[in-house]
C-alpha cells in the first residue's frame, strides 16, 4: 500500500478502550432493501470492534441517496448520527483541493509538470532539488519530497504517543495562518528529490492551496464555494463551522475513548473541511459522473503502483474485480472514507467520529462488503 495517513498512532501492543459491547448498536436502518441489508450485514462486521463510537453512511445509487446512522454522535447523550450531523472530514479534503486544482488545469491556469515555482509569488529556490522542481503532480501525489507539515511535525509522530500527539499539533499550529505559511515555506528543505519517492505531506497540499489562490486571484475557501459547494448545494460544507453548524457537530473519541479536540484552524486545504453525511453524498454523486471532464480528469491515474495508483489525490484499484476510486482521512478524534465503484455507479461516504486503531481502513472494507452485497447477483 502506499497510502500514508495523516494521523498513525503507531500503536500496537495498547487495546483501545471505549463502551465494550456485545449487542448491536442503535441504528436508523430500516433493514427492508437489499442495499439497507447490505449496508447493515457490514455495520455489524465494522461494529464487532467495540471500541467504534458512531458510524455515518451516505449510499449513492442511480435510484437515489440513503443515508444511514449507526452508533452515538455523542455517548453522553446516546444520539445517534442524523444525515446533518457535523463531521470532520480530514483528509478527505485533499480531494476537494485536487478536484480545484483539476479545475485549473482543465482551464489553463496551471500545468501538472510545470515547475510550481510559477504558481506562487517570490522567489523559493529551494522548492527544487537535485535539477527536478516540485510539480503539480508530485504535489498531488505525495511525491513532491516536501515535508510533512509546516512547521515540522517530524519530532511529533516519532514521539508516537498518541495521548500527547494532538496537543502538541495544535500547540505548533496555534495563531499560525497562510501568512506564516509561506514565510516559513522559504526555509523548508526537501526532504527528497521530487517525483523519487512517496512521502505523504500535508504541507503539499497546503501549497496546493496557496498556489490556487494566486492564479484565482481569490481565496481558497471562496474559490472553493464558487466551484464546487455551491454548484452542488453543499451547505454544510465549510472550514470555519458557524454555531449553528457547530452545534450539530458529532463528539469525537480518540482510541481511548476519549474525547478529543478538533483539528488545527489552519489545516486547510489539507486536512481542513467540516462537512455531513447529507452534503458528502452530493459530493459522491459528482465524483461518480463520469462524463465531467474535471472529474475525470482528476481520476486519472499519475503514478501507477504495485496494485494501487495514485490520480489527483485519488487511490485507484482493482478490488475483487471491481474498479475502486477512494480517499480517507483521519483526524484527532474522526476518520473518513469516500469510496467510488464507477462502474455501478454506486459511491459511498463513510464518516465515523472515532480514531480506534484500523478506523479508516475499516471503513473502506466496510464499502467493499456493502457494495459486493448489493450488487450480488440474484
């Protein structure tokens, strides 16, 4: 696999901890379709590991959208997640950056193998090593050679102590904004020559961003409200949640059962987005329409791998002969999943508000299964 999440604990000897469970959990399944079975048989193999809080899945079919809930939003209050119920979304929002940078090279505005230097403002050197400069695509692919984050996490993650891990995030992140981003972008070194090697970088992406805004002219959130939220009605959908959308928002739990803090502010066009099960099934829906040139475009694969290729962000495989296109992403106390079948035209969006050791795969093979169920021959 060369998939590199943003948030491993590294942990393989600690059992997580959370409400131990033998019965099924809560659920808005009505049970009465094949795909409601076939979305259920799934959950319950997803639930036997009792440490899972609550579980969002936004089934995308030609004949419609279903939205199923699982779990606790909150354990406290014993709710159960409802299709508007605010997730952090990760990871998952280096697809949206991909699907706008998959904009503008659809309209000229930026190149995949033009040198990126072109795309910012000031001179930066350094974003170049051994005669190769980082590319749009390197960016895209986690193959740039840039660092994790900015400011440099490294010491962080190989402290691999999950329980301190997130404050010490947010405590390097704090007060920082795009400003000191690209100050600081000027003393960044390469950690290898791009296009060499896969390093998953954050910081990638985040210059993605940066890069969008100067050839835009405008801001990366309104750029992104301009070309995808509002054209697909994404209402909930956004980096800064109002109160409003806030107080929809699903606690989320760490490994030990812990409730755990948001994100950074300045996560960005990396791992920024907040959204619901309701608008990420509008998202599916555009993903899956192949005959729009940005989104095909953006599922086309860069780098082919040893059974997984990487697109524009994207990972594309063959799973038990099935054409699979997908993202995750993990955060202090959420992970996620958008899983795309093209040639069923079936989607998935699969948001959970726990980061229990395996969350995010489990949630990937929980979309293979469902999608192998339903559409089983009679």
């Amino acid at each position: 696999m060369v998939r590199r999440h943003l948030i491993l604990l590294f942990v393989t000897t600690l059992s997580p901890l959370g409400p131990a469970t033998a019965a099924s959990p809560p659920t808005d399944n009505p049970r009465h379709t094949a795909l409601d079975k076939a979305i259920d048989a799934a959950a319950s193999t997803y639930f036997a590991e009792t440490c899972h809080a609550g579980l969002s899945v936004a089934a995308v079919t030609p004949e419609g959208t279903r939205v199923y809930g699982y779990g606790y939003a909150d354990r406290a209050r014993r709710s159960l997640p409802k299709p508007d119920s605010l997730y952090e979304i990760a990871s998952v929002t280096k697809s949206f950056t991909a699907s706008l940078a998959a904009y503008a090279v659809h309209e000229g505005k930026m190149a995949l193998v033009t040198d990126f230097r072109e795309y910012l403002e000031g001179s930066y050197p350094n974003l170049a090593k051994d005669g190769h400069a980082v590319t749009l695509s390197t960016l895209l692919t986690h193959r740039s050679g840039m660092p994790r984050d900015i400011p440099d996490s490294d010491a962080i993650f190989d402290a691999k102590n999950p329980r301190t891990l997130p404050v010490q995030l947010i405590a390097l992140n704090k007060g920082r904004d795009e400003k000191a981003f690209l100050r600081d972008l000027h003393a960044t070194t390469l950690r290898s020559t791009p296009g060499a090697e896969e390093r998953y970088s954050n910081a990638g992406f985040q210059l993605i961003g940066a890069g969008l805004e100067h050839v835009y002219g405008i801001r990366y959130d309104v750029l992104l409200q301009q070309r995808i939220l509002s054209p697909l009605g994404m209402a909930s959908t956004t980096l800064a949640p109002s109160p409003a959308q806030r107080a929809r928002r699903v606690t989320g739990y760490d490994m030990f059962g812990t409730p755990a803090p948001g994100h950074p502010a300045n996560a960005g066009a990396a791992w920024g987005l907040w959204s619901t099960p309701a608008d990420l099934a509008k998202y599916v829906r555009w993903q899956l329409d192949g005959n729009d040139a940005v989104v095909a475009l953006s599922h086309q694969p860069l780098v082919h791998g040893d059974g997984e290729d990487v697109a524009m962000a994207w990972h594309v495989e063959t799973i038990n002969g099935k054409h699979v296109t997908s993202h995750g992403g993990g955060s202090f106390g959420s992970s996620s999943q958008v899983v795309l079948f093209p040639a069923s035209h079936h989607g998935y969006a699969l948001l959970a508000n726990d980061t229990c050791k395996g969350t995010e795969s489990a949630l990937k093979k929980l979309a293979i299964a469902a999608e192998a169920q339903a559409t089983k021959a009679p």
